[in-house]
C-alpha cells in the first residue's frame, strides 16, 4: 500500500509540473507585447514591404502570424510560375520546458519545408535572437538568424542573416510600425 501511494504521489506531483509548465508567463507575455498589426518595409528596398498581424490563440500559449507582402513570382504545381502577393503564416511561442522562444512557418515563395527556429531575449538590448536551419535544395543546409529589436511600442525592427563562409551576413531588414486603431 506504501508503495502504490508513492506511486500516486509522483504521478500527481508529475501532472502537476506539466500543468504548470503550460500556464503562459512572462516570456509569453513579452511576445504579447508586440501583437497587433503592423506594416512593413525595407529601408533600403521601397519595393519590399507589407502588413503583419499577429494574434494570440489560447489565452495567449501562443501567437499566429500572417505576412502579406508585396506581389511576386510563385511556383505552382505545374512547374510554372504566376504572380501572387508574398504570405507567410507563423505560429510563435515560448516553450517553457526548453525555456525558448519557438517559432514555425511556412510560405508561399521559395521552398516547401516549415521552417523551426529557436531563440532567446535580451532584456538589455529589448531583442529577440532566433537561429535556425534551412534545406530548401537536398543537402544544401543553410544556417539563418533573425534578430527583432523593439524600438518602442509602436516600432520595431527585424534584420536577417544567413550563413556564408562560416560567418552571418545580413541580407534583409525590415522596418515595422504599429498600425493605429
């Protein structure tokens, strides 16, 4: 009987840990903080822009993000190309057991995969620093990070970077600021 009881205690204390693991805190919140819609654009390329919004699904467990952007050639299943706006849907969150941000997408441009990054916040700098790996060729893996640095409220900024020679070179930033409601 001592033994059984034992056993319901750690099965009790164990369900008890994963509930609490699951209750969103304040690193969800920090990810609350920049929910809304937001346009979008390239300082340096003015053809480069669009609209973000970003909403939060199960009391705020997490966020899902759609991107439109500008209009561009896509690939569709014939092997043909047709001119669409850019979209890209996100699902974001912190994952309490790994204590990271997590973030997966997915587009219609370039690439069939789900993109997975992982990343953690400076409270200094008030930035978000995601890694991941991309595959979009067989055997052609690719290291990425995406750096979002909150400027304001209202206004944040977005750089990425790829690796290239063992180092990160940046090739897009974007500039975001809050729509008004």
């Amino acid at each position: 009987m001592v033994s059984m009881t034992a056993a319901t205690f750690a099965q009790d204390s164990t369900y008890q840990q994963m509930i609490d693991f699951s209750r969103p805190g304040t690193n969800h919140a920090l990810l609350g903080s920049i929910a809304g819609t937001w346009n979008f654009q390239d300082p340096r390329r003015s053809f480069v822009k669009g609209m973000l919004t970003r909403e939060p699904m199960y009391d705020g467990r997490f966020y899902r993000v759609e991107i439109t952007g500008g209009r561009l050639q896509v690939p569709v299943a014939d092997g043909k190309m047709k001119e669409d706006n850019y979209r890209q849907m996100q699902i974001e969150g912190y994952d309490n057991g790994r204590m990271k941000f997590v973030t997966i997408s997915i587009n219609n441009h370039i690439g069939s995969d789900i993109a997975m990054e992982t990343g953690t916040y400076n409270a200094v700098a008030k930035s978000f620093t995601y890694a991941g790996e991309s595959e979009l060729v067989p055997g052609m893996k690719k290291k990425n990070q995406r750096v979002l640095k909150i400027i304001d409220e209202n206004h944040y900024v977005e750089e990425f970077y790829e690796g290239e020679n063992g180092k990160a070179v940046k090739i897009r930033e974007l500039d975001y600021v809050r729509v008004k409601k």
